[in-house]
C-alpha cells in the first residue's frame, strides 16, 4: 500500500507520519515544499520525502507516481502575504487534485473543516467548499473530512489554549462562549489511516468531531485545572476585535482577520459524528489535554 501525502510537515503531517511508520506494509511519500520542511519530517524506513512546488506538475507526478491514496493536508486558516485562501486552499488542492487524475491514484482524501461551503460568505469556509468541490468531481473516489479545531501538540488550537493558561490571565473572544468539538490529532490519523487503508469505490464527506462539546472558556479553566493554575478568562468584544483586525491585517498583508474571527467564534455543530462509521474511538477530551501537557513539560 502506498499513500503520498501532501503538506506532510503541517502538524497533522507530522502527527499522521508517525502513525503510518508504525503499520506495516505501508510506504509512504511526505510531500512537502521546502528544504527545512524536508528536514522537520519524522525520520523512517517507510516514510520517504519529496520537495514538491504545486506549479510544477512534474515535481507533484514523482510525489504521486504509484500512490494507492492521497491524502491531501495542505491548506492553511490565516492568510500572509505569500499563502492566500486561493493559492493554498484552492490553487494547490487543484493541481493535487490533477496530479492524481495523472497518475490513476485510486482514492483521495482532504482534510476540510466542519461549515466549509463554495457558496459560504466566509472566504475561509468557501475556499474549503470550493476545494472540496475539487476533489469530489476528480473522478476518483473521494473521502472528505470535515474537522473542527484540532488539539495534539503543535496544533495552533493547542498552542494557543497553552499560552492563555500559562500567563495565567486571557482575553478571549466574545469571553469564549462558543462551542467547541476539539478533536484529537491521534484520533485524526487513525481515522485518516483507517480510511487510506480501507476500500474507496465512492465518495463520502463525513464530520469528523471531538466527543465533547465545550465553549472555549470552560476549555481554558479545564486546562487550567490540570495544570493547577487558576486562569482568568476575560472577554474582547467581537466587533471591537473585528475591527482592529481589518486595519492590522491589511496593514501587514495577513494575520488574524474579521473572517479568521468568524471562524473562530462559530458554534462548531454538526449533523453526525463519523467516529463509529469510519471505525474509530475517541479520546475523551480530559485525555487529550493530558497528553498536550505532557509534551510540553
Ligand atoms: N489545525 C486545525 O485546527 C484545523 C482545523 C480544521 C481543518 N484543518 C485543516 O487540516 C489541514 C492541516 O492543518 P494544520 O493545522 O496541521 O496545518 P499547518 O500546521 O498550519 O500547516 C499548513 C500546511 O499547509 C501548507 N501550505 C501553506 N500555504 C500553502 C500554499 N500556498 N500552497 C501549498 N501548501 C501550503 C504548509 O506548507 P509550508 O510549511 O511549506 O508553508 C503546511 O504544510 C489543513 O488543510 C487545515 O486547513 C486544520
């Protein structure tokens, strides 16, 4: 069995490589974009890199050449001046999507997060949509995951819950009503593994989700508890935030925006959790915090 990833050093990249170098008889080709990405890559017999650039159709036929799966990774939530929602979101799921008519890849996955819609006035969630448009016309089986924000170490979601226990005091959004469905990146790879490994005749998109709802606040003081700190949580008015984020981003070209901001604050709901379906169990949420706390100490 051969899977070739794309975005392989993004910290789902990261966490899926380390999964899929201990199954047997899988190969495994990391396609990443650049030298120092390359050396970030879990070191494995069965986990070989390869420097793709999403203009150069070549460079993505040799990533892809013999693949049974793609699973398709890379796509970022917070532009910059060189990674915009087309470019990342939609220019490199296109041409992922026609290296793999190229090489009669038999199944592709992409990984799209739960409210992602071609028609959303979001950017964020309509580039996801239009991506996922992408893959499901491909003519290839296709299996698309809607995910929620997604906690392990190194995730951004993680980084951040991090700091804003670590000083002890934070200001959230809206004072972190919203209502989260954290998912476990370790869960994420299994079913991502499962579902490489698994047979592909159609095409599937399924809501993948943590097995607990919890507003952001409530996720800050849990962490709080486990490491014993008592954190302050204060709020920032949305519309206050929204607006200094149009004036920072646009004055830098990228970073947190009004868009990023809906995002973030969106109730993250969905109609069915695919777990049973695609075959995993989930961790409960204390356990996931545990374990992101753990890497850090
Ligand atoms: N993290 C979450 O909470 C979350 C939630 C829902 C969905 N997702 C989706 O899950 C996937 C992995 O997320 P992650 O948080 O692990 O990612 P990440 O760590 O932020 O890494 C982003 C990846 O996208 C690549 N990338 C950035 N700009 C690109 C461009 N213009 N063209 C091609 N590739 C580009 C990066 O490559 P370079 O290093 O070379 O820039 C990197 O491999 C993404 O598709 C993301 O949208 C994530």
């Amino acid at each position: 069995m051969k899977i070739s990833i794309t975005g392989a050093n993004s910290s789902v990249g990261i966490n899926l490589l380390s999964h899929l170098s201990q199954k047997d008889g899988i190969a495994t080709t990391a396609g990443v974009r650049s030298e120092s990405a390359f050396e970030s890559l879990p070191q494995s017999a069965s986990i070989k890199p390869a420097i793709i650039a999403y203009d150069d159709p070549e460079s993505l036929h040799q990533a892809l050449a013999g693949a049974d799966c793609l699973i398709h990774l890379a796509g970022i939530l917070i532009e910059n001046k060189n990674s915009t929602y087309a470019s990342a979101n939609v220019a490199a799921t296109a041409a992922a999507v026609k290296a793999a008519q190229d090489c009669n890849v038999k199944h592709i996955i992409f990984i799209s997060v739960v409210g992602a819609n071609a028609d959303s006035r979001n950017a964020y969630f309509r580039s996801k949509g239009v991506g996922e448009e992408l893959v499901l016309n491909s003519g290839i089986p296709a299996t698309v995951l809607r995910t929620p924000i997604l906690m392990g170490p190194g995730t951004a979601g993680a980084n951040s819950l991090i700091s804003a226990v670590s000083n002890g005091q934070t200001k959230v959004l809206g004072g972190g009503e919203y209502c989260m469905r954290p998912l476990d990146t370790d869960d994420l790879s299994q079913a991502l593994a499962k579902l490489a490994c698994g047979p592909a005749q159609d095409s599937h998109v399924y809501e993948l989700v943590g097995p607990e709802p919890i507003a952001y606040r409530d996720l800050i003081k849990k962490a709080g508890k486990l490491m014993e700190r008592e954190v302050e949580v204060g709020s920032v008015p949305i519309l206050m935030a929204k607006l200094g984020a149009a004036i920072t981003s646009t004055l830098k070209r990228g970073g947190i925006t009004p868009t990023v901001i809906d995002v973030i604050t969106l109730d993250e709901v969905v109609t069915e959790n695919a777990n049973e379906k695609i075959g995993i169990s989930l961790t409960s949420l204390e356990d996931t915090l545990k374990k992101i706390l753990a890497s850090e100490s």
